[in-house]
C-alpha cells in the first residue's frame, strides 16, 4: 500500500485543456471514488497516476515519491478496466498469473499467489476453465485477480462496473468492498453511478471540466454541497 499525492497537476491535447491544476492528497489505504460527467477528464487523470499518459505540469507521488519518470510497472500500480480483455486460449489460472510470469515470478510463487486470489474473489471452480466459458461477472473477478495477485501499492478502477447489468453490478459493488477491506489497497475508482461512490468511498471527489469541484466524505457531500452541480451529482435533497 501506499499513499498516493497530485500536485498540481495539468494535462493538455494540444490547445485542449484536459485537466487543470489538479491537487489530491490520498492516504495509504483509502478508498476513494472519483465522479464527474463524461468528458471531465477521469480516465485521463488515471492514466497520468499509472503513467500510461505523458504529464504536462505538476508532479505525481506515490509512496512519498515523484513517479513522473517511472515506468508503469516500476510504479507498482494495477488499473482495472471495464474492458477486462482476458487472453481467450489461456485458462483463468494462466490469465491471472501471466503478469507474474512476464515478471520473471517461479512458478510454485506463481501458483501460490494465484490460489490466493482465486479462492479471495471466490474463483478456485474456475482457475481451469477459460473466459469463454464464464459469466460477465465471473470474467471482471479473474480481471480483477490479474492485478490483485501482483499485490500492487495502489488500485486503479476505471468504471469497471459499468458493462454489466444492475444485479451483478450490485453483487460486484459488495465484492469490491469486501476486497478492499481484505486486502486494504489505496484504491482510486472512477465511476459515474452516484450510489456506486457512496456506498464504497471513504472520500468522493467530483471531478468538473478538469478542476475538483469539491472532495469530502460522501456524508459530506450529500449534507453540505459546495454547489448546484455537485448537489445535482450526488444527488442531494437541496
Ligand atoms: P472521462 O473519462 O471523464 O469521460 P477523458 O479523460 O476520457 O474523460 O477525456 C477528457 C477529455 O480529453 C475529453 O474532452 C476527451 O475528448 C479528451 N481526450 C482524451 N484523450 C484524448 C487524446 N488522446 N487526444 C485528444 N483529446 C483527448
Ligand atoms: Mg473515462
């Protein structure tokens, strides 16, 4: 785990600014969720945090220390994405154990780990079947193994619920909590389902054309609005 800083971070396509001075201080171990409407800049935020994205200003530090240069894999990050793109010919055991292969891991570490995650995220039935032979559900918990099992310093989810219908998408909120509260990684999680936020953050922040709009608990948030448009966000009485 680790705690993970934004400072002052900017993020520009050309003349189209992404992401304005942009400053976030996440504890080790917190959970937050990061909410705005589409085109605010969330998934680029992430990306810029798992140095999949060039920086243009301002600093990110995990763990205490500026990242900027490090490679995604020397920032020990594990992003989650709706699109969980599992390899089809491997089974879920060698889908979820790929990347500690790839990292050099023996092969009993490798099992080791994996029988871990499987029987964490309630996969030990499936560790030899393959993705086509899974549910939507089962399919986001192997992506979700994949970067649990490389026991990273800080969890990235991009919208990871958002594909599956509204049952599952309940039974994986209650997963995912559970998971965190098991495994307790710093985790930031993009979504756009205001219930989603409150019920697993200890702190949301509302994200508006680049620029946090206001970041608090969710009982925060929901009681004393900064504005209209994180009242109308959240979903608050006033
Ligand atoms: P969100 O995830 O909140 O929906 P994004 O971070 O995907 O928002 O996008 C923020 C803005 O940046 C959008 O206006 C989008 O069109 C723009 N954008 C994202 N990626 C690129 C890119 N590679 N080149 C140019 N513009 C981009
Ligand atoms: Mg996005």
């Amino acid at each position: 785990m680790a705690s993970v800083e934004l400072r002052n971070l900017r993020k520009t396509y050309g003349s189209l600014d992404v992401i304005h001075d942009v400053s976030l201080a996440v504890n080790d171990g917190e959970f937050i969720a990061l909410v705005g409407p589409s085109g605010c800049g969330k998934s680029t935020l992430l990306r810029m945090i798992a140095g999949l994205e060039e920086i243009t200003g301002g600093d990110v530090m995990i763990g205490g220390n500026v990242v900027n240069d490090m490679t995604p894999r020397e920032r020990n990050i594990a992003m989650v994405f709706q699109s969980y793109a599992l390899y089809p010919h491997m089974t879920v055991a060698e889908n979820m154990g790929f990347n500690l292969k790839l990292a050099g891991e023996t092969k009993p570490a490798i099992q080791a780990r994996v029988t871990e995650a499987a029987r964490m995220l309630d996969l030990t039935a499936f560790l030899d079947r393959k993705p086509s032979q899974l549910s939507g559900g089962q399919r986001q918990r192997v992506a979700m193994g994949r970067a649990v099992v490389r026991n990273p310093a800080v969890f990235l989810f991009d919208e990871p619920l958002s594909n599956l219908d509204a049952k599952l998408r309940v039974q994986m909120r209650s997963e995912i909590k559970t998971l965190h509260q098991n495994v307790g990684t710093t985790s930031i999680y993009v979504t756009h389902d205001q219930i989603e936020a409150m019920t697993l953050a200890d702190r949301i922040v509302v994200l508006n054309h680049g620029k946090i709009e206001q970041e608090g608990t969710p009982l925060e948030l929901y009681k004393t609005p900064a504005n209209i448009f994180v009242a109308a966000f959240i979903g608050s009485p006033a």
